[in-house]
C-alpha cells in the first residue's frame, strides 16, 4: 500500500525537471521559471518539495523568495556542475544534488527534503491541539499589535467568532490601560537581553456586573534580524487564585497579631511554619526555627507524648484536636511549662500531612497555682501555730494568773511577762512568715552587699564580725524581703555560733551564700531545719529559717543547707548531685542560694 502520491515544484530549467521526474516515480513534478520564483507568483506552500536548478544569480534569488516563505516546504538544490551551491545554502537552501548523482542518491535527497516537511507538520499539528485544547485563552500579535491567531478559549474568552478576533485589536476587549502595561512590559524585555516573558494582570467586568481578575503571559517573537515580529501571550482567570491569596493573607496577619505563639509541621516533625510569638517564645529567630524538627524545641519526654497524642486524633474520628501541658526547650536550654493545642493536618486523600498547634506559656499560670498552694499551706501551718504554739504560752500566762491571784506573790506577774513576750515574738514571724510568702511580682537590681550590711546593722550582733565579698553581686530582688533573709540568717548565727562569731557573705558562680564559724548543723538535723517549729534553742520560735526559705522560694530561687565545706542539701535537707554527701561537714552553718537574673 501506498501513501498519496507527493507533489514536487522545479523552478528552472524544464529539462532538469524532466529528468527529475524520470528519476522520482513516486512523485509528480511541476516547473515554473526563475522569474515566477522571483516575483513571488508561487504558491510554493502547496507543494512537498521545491528543487531550485542552478541557473546563477536567478536561482539565488529564487531560492532566497521560497525560503522566505513561512508556508513554503524546504528547498534543494539541483545542479548540473556544481556551480553556485554556496550562494544557494547561504539563501536558504537545506541541501543539494547533482544531476549526474546516481538516481538511488537523488531519490534519497529528495524523500529526505519531503520527510523533513512532512515531520514538521506533524510537530505543528502537535502544537496546534496542544494550543487549541488548552484551558487557557491564547493569542498571538503582529509588531503593530494586531491579533494574528487566537485558540478556542480565546474565543469563549472574548465571547465573538475567530473571525472577528483575528485582525482586530486587543485593546477592544482588555482596554487601554492594560493594553498600555502590556506595552511597557514589552518594552522592558526588549530592552533586556537577558529576559523573554512578563506577565500583566488586570480586571474585566462580566456581563452581570462580576469583576474578574486575569494574569497575561506573555512573551516577544523577532525575526531572523532579531527585531521585534510581535508578542504571544497566555490569559488565564486568576479571580479564585487572587481570592485564596487574600484568605491566606488574612489568616496569615491573624496569625501574627494573636499573641499566642503557632507553629505547623510537616509529615515528619520539620516546622514549616512558625510565627514571631513561637519566636519569642523559644528564643529564637524565626529563621532558625523553619526547617528545623521539632525535637529541639520540646523536651523528649514529652516529645514522645506528643507524637503518641497526634497517633490517637488521626486515629479518632470524633476528636479534630487535643491539649496537653509539655516544656519548651528555649535557645539558652530552659525549659518553659507550656500548654499545646495540636491538631492534625492531613491531604487530599485523608492521609497524615503534619500537625498544627498554638502554645500557650503557662508558666506564669504555673507561678500562681504554685503561691496559691503556698498561701493556703501558710494558712494551715497559721491555724496550726494559733491553735498549737500560741495556746501554750498562754495556757501558762492563765495558769500563773491564777496562782497570783490565790497566793498574791508577785513572781507569778514575772512569768507572765515573759510568756507575752513570747506571745508577741510569735505574732511576729507569724506576720513575716505571711508576707515572706508572696511570689516577688517586680523585682529590683540591689547590690548584694549593700542589702547585707543595712541588714547586719538592723540586728543586735554584739562583737561578731561580718565579712563581706570584695566583688559585689547584683541581684534582681525586692530590697526589703532580701534585707529579712539576711536579717534571720544573721540572727541565727549569732545565736547559735555565739557573740563573737564570723558571718561571712559571699558569691558563687550561680547566686550568693551566708556561712559562720560556730558548730554548725548536726547531721541528723540536716534534713529538717526548714520545717516550721524547728529550733535548738529554748526561746526559739522555729520560724527564722522558715521565713528564709518563704523569701528565697518568693524570688524563684532555691536555698540549700550545709556545714561549711560539708555537703550541700536542698530546703528539705535532700543531698545534691555531686555535692560530696556522706562526707559530713566539720564547719559552721552554710546557706548557699541559687538566684536568677543576677549580674556581677
């Protein structure tokens, strides 16, 4: 079987194409004379194949004339001497024979120059559906801005035939003022060497009223010289596109005006997004925070919860979200209470995607649970010492009234004096333990060693001495419960390592300590001499160091107990990590605090 039979056009000598033929039985062969060529009385783009026969300066020019020809199919060269092959291919010819060539060398070149056009048909069928089926309206312009070519959406774009579109000027259905940008946009590329497309947007009004938003595409044809041929362009509706955008730009600024820190995370725990409140919150610039995981924001722990909770929610088709408490990790590695809210994200086709979470710090929530806890426990131990400690004095003071008022000795009044006395101490530190309590909301810079000695001048020292750090520290505290620490601490010192003792105050690399000279705390008391009652002497109150322990938990900080050179021990006489317990301690008493915030 065979295909259509092709047709050739000769140009030049009838002979030659006589020849032609006689070669070539799978074609027809039709002549026409230079001059035709020339003047450009072809209609070349109806054939297969054009020969050009050498004919000198003529056959040039004519092979220049069909070359020029966007319709016509490629030329070739048909020579009887060999003559003029270079000026032929320099005007456009693609190749060349000889007519003394074997026929099978003639048949050859000649299916080769038919096939060439043939396959550039078939690629510019190609791109004809291509461009005809695409969802996009497509047009194409002339230099003078003219529409050449459109594809069918174009024409359901414009809403008018093709006919009417081509030839006609965009600037009838887009308007001036985009017409306008669009030129300046050619303009630019033109002008630079290293750019091929711009894009344009504007609006168009529907028939009902509805205003749409379009985006054009749109690139710069030239010719063989390289000057402007005119432009191509894409149309494509962008309304719904521009829409999502805003949304998304709303909830983008909602996200970064709600103070709550928001991050999400990708399928495998890398956040994706964080806002500045996560920022803050971790310490962070936000930059660090993108494309990292999320393990090194969170403690393990509860890394490991998190994870398992997310399991559950994309398990449980009843529950969209979930809370739990965790710790951040922050840039300097403390770790933060937080509350995390998390949700599931998930995929078009319902499978995981990541998580989404706000975080709320809790941490100042945490501080007022906790003073609330030690407000009521204060409350207790209050009745307790009203219903215990201040019943027993005066249970004496009634009982000593009594005698002196069956026996009428004075001495009894004695007695009495001194259990008020008491009485009164007691309401004392009873009022100090009450306020020493209270979580310190502002805290001030004082000088460590300027607060120690206004203390030590408030209390009756006798001939102890007191040493102070030739290196101040600063501490962020409240000047007046520091100055009660100091006070209590320096009043047991002296009670306990006598009237001429050492105090000495000095600083650690995380907070300050109190020490003196005297027998120290006996082991076996070590474990409670913070609790409330606790004392070695027989006027005590046992509240001294209680108040200690109120000041310093106020400020955030921890107290420990010691001997000097001992091990150190918690408020609850726990022994530290690494501190040398079982070592004993053959020093005074030490009190070694760990602050916050504080500054040499």
């Amino acid at each position: 079987m065979t295909g259509p039979q092709q047709r050739l056009l000769l140009v030049g000598d009838e002979g030659v194409a006589d020849d032609v033929a006689a070669t070539v039985d799978d074609a027809t062969v039709e002549a026409a004379d230079h001059g035709a060529a020339v003047h450009g009385d072809l209609d070349a783009g109806d054939y297969d194949g054009v020969l050009v026969a050498d004919g000198g300066a003529d056959a040039t020019d004519a092979v220049r004339e069909v070359a020029a020809d966007d319709e016509a199919p490629d030329v070739l060269l048909v020579t009887t001497d060999g003559g003029g092959i270079d000026d032929a291919l320099d005007a456009g010819a693609v190749d060349y024979v000889r007519t003394d060539d074997p026929p099978r060398v003639v048949r050859r070149r000649i299916r080769d120059l038919t096939g060439a056009r043939s396959d550039r048909e078939r690629e510019l069928d190609r791109y004809r559906t291509l461009v005809e089926t695409a969802g996009d309206a497509m047009y194409a312009l002339d230099a003078d801005g003219t529409i050449t070519m459109v594809n069918e959406s174009h024409v359901e774009f414009a809403d008018r035939s093709r006919d009417s579109l081509v030839g006609s000027h965009p600037g009838e259905r887009l308007g001036d003022e985009a017409v306008a940008e669009a030129r300046s946009v050619i303009r630019e590329i033109l002008r630079d060497d290293d750019r091929t497309r711009g894009r344009v947007e504007f609006e168009l009004e529907d028939a009902d009223g509805t205003v749409r938003r379009f985006e054009d595409n749109l690139a710069v044809l030239t010719d063989e010289a390289g000057n402007y041929a005119g432009s191509v362009g894409v149309i494509r509706d962008i309304t719904e596109r521009k829409e999502r955008e805003r949304e998304l730009d709303r909830y983008r600024t909602l996200v970064e005006a709600v103070g709550d820190p928001m991050y999400v995370l990708d399928e495998g725990g890398i956040v994706t997004m964080a806002n500045e409140a996560m920022a803050t919150h971790l310490g962070y610039d936000r930059e660090e925070i993108v494309g990292t995981h999320t393990v090194e924001f969170v403690a393990d722990e509860d890394y490991e919860r998190g994870t398992e909770l997310l399991r559950e929610l994309y398990e449980d088709d009843e529950r969209d979200w979930a809370t739990y408490e965790m710790d951040s990790v922050t840039a300097d590695g403390e770790r933060t209470p937080a509350e995390n809210n998390v949700a599931v994200l998930t995929d078009e086709s319902g499978d995981y995607a990541g998580s989404a979470g706000v975080v709320r710090d809790i941490a100042e929530r945490k501080r007022r649970t906790e003073a609330l806890r030690r407000q009521n426990e204060r409350l207790d131990e209050f009745a307790s010492v009203v219903g215990h400690d201040l019943r027993n004095p005066l249970n004496v003071v009634l009982g000593h009234l009594e005698l002196a008022r069956e026996t009428g000795e004075t001495r009894h009044f004695d007695v009495i004096e001194e259990e008020i006395g008491r009485v009164e101490d007691l309401l004392d530190e009873l009022l100090a333990l009450a306020r020493q309590g209270k979580v310190v909301d502002e805290p001030e810079a004082v000088s460590l060693v300027a607060v120690a000695r206004a203390a030590w001048d408030g209390v009756a020292t006798g001939d102890a001495t007191l040493e102070l750090p030739e290196n101040d520290l600063t501490v962020e505290a409240d000047e007046t419960r520091l100055r009660e620490l100091f006070g209590n601490l320096f009043r047991n010192a002296v009670e306990h390592a006598g009237p001429g003792a050492t105090v000495r105050v000095g600083t650690t690399a995380k907070g300050f300590y109190v020490e003196d000279d005297g027998p120290g705390i006996p082991e076996s008391d070590r474990d409670r001499v913070f609790d409330r009652g606790y004392t070695t002497a027989d006027d005590g109150t046992g509240l001294g160091l209680d108040i200690v322990e109120r000041i310093a938990e106020g400020h955030g900080w921890t107290v420990t107990a010691t001997a000097s050179g001992g091990a150190d021990r918690d408020a609850r006489g726990r022994l530290l990590r690494g501190s040398g317990g079982g070592q004993g301690g053959s020093g005074g008493a030490r009190f070694e605090f760990r602050t916050a915030f504080n500054r040499r």
